[in-house]
C-alpha cells in the first residue's frame, strides 16, 4: 500500500464567502501548481487573508518522533535544535511572498503562548485547553513586504525569535513588547470584515429562532467533547 505523503505547509485564504486551501509538501513535485493556483487568485483582485504554518504540524513535546525529525532536519541546515518550536520550512512561505509580492499589504508573525491554571505554561490539547487554559497570549510583529522579498531567511530569523520568547514566556508568562493598541484597531480593520461578520450572524441565527437547530447544537458540545475524551488514548 502506498504511504501518503505527510504535508509540510499550507495557505489557508479566505474572502466573503468564500475558502481556498493550497498545501506543499516536501519533496513532491508540485511547486508550479502552487505558484498557478496563487497567480489564480491574485488575478481575481480578491481581497484576501492568507494564513501559513510553516511547522506543517503540531508542536507536541510528547511526540519524541517529530522532534527528532525537526531536529534532524535543523541540523542538516545549520539551524538550532529548537525545544519549543519545530523547525520551519521556507518554501511554501517563499513561493507565496514570491507570487503575490506587492499584492500583499502586510505580513503579521504570530506567536501563541498558553497559560495554566496552575500558574504555568504549558501546551494543550483540545480537552486540556477546555477546563485547563487560564489565559492565551498572543504576540504579533508586522513585517514589511519589502523586507521579507529581500530576505528569504526572514522565517529562519522569526523562528530564532519565537524560540527564545517561548523559553522566556515559559520563566516569566508574559511575552516582550506589547503591541500598541491604537495602532490594531481601525475602520478600514471593520469595515473590511462587516461583510463576514453578518454572513456569520446569518448562518447562525436558526440558534436563536429554530428549536431543533438549538437542540443539535447543544449535542455537537454534549457528545463531540465526550468522543474527543474517548479518542484521546489513540491519538497519544
């Protein structure tokens, strides 16, 4: 039986109503279908927030065969062995800064941080970040298109980063330079996503009007929960 390849990257896009997915993995050959799919859509002149996972997995400090397959792939570029985050791969975060280039109005790095209800950080599943998560921490840095054209190690750089915020957040549970608010809210910010934000409105409003669509509902977070509990000895 033929294994199927594990992806390595993915652009998620989404506009209006709208969803597109593109994924890479490594070592496949199909980089110019990338690039045809992205040149696709930035024909369109679409407005469009993408959003890329360069890890291609879950960081899981438990899954002891990832991290030796990161650190085994950091080594063969001359890159630290990370202990909070996976080593990135670049070339879907390349080709997708290639094609869309001046398209793009900005790039935000994000990184996540969990703090416990014990007082620590910690890296949760989905039932651990239900009854275990007392705060999520989010750290952001905007960086200029022009910028990450010129540098196409940039990803290597913001990893280097993310490794040592993380090891810091894990000491102090709070992450360095906090953003300045002024600067995040706008109108062009909410006008921009009015549009989405009543299409969701819209779809969930039988909630509010219709009894049997409240009844699903309240079975989907009853039993969905209850199936994760249940499955979680598998994933492990």
């Amino acid at each position: 039986k033929k294994k199927k390849k594990k992806k390595s990257s993915g652009i998620n896009a989404e506009y209006g109503e709208s969803k597109w997915s593109i994924y890479s993995s490594h070592g496949d050959n199909n980089l110019d279908l990338i690039r045809k799919q992205i040149r696709e859509k930035k024909n369109k002149n679409i407005p469009m927030l993408m959003t890329l996972f360069p890890e291609g997995t879950r960081f899981n400090p438990d899954n002891a065969k990832v991290l030796e397959k990161s650190h085994a792939y950091a080594r063969s570029i001359s890159f630290p062995e990370c202990t909070r985050v996976l080593t990135p791969r670049i070339t879907g975060t390349n080709i997708f800064v290639e094609e869309l280039g001046d398209y793009l109005k900005a790039i935000f790095d994000i990184t996540v941080a969990y703090e416990g209800v014990d007082g620590k950080a910690m890296r949760p599943d989905t039932m651990e970040f239900l009854d275990s998560v007392k705060a999520v921490h989010i750290h952001f840095k905007q960086r200029s298109v022009n910028s990450v054209i010129e540098n196409e190690g940039w990803l290597y750089d913001s990893f280097k980063e993310k490794e040592e915020m993380l090891v810091e957040f894990d000491k102090t549970l709070t992450f360095p330079d906090p953003p300045d608010y002024k600067h995040i809210y706008s109108w062009s910010v909410f006008s921009e996503t009015i549009i989405p934000v009543l299409y969701t409105a819209t779809i969930c409003s039988p909630l509010i009007f219709c009894k049997q669509a409240r009844s699903l509902w309240l079975q989907t977070v009853l039993f969905v929960p209850i199936l994760q509990l249940l499955a979680k000895p598998i994933w492990k």
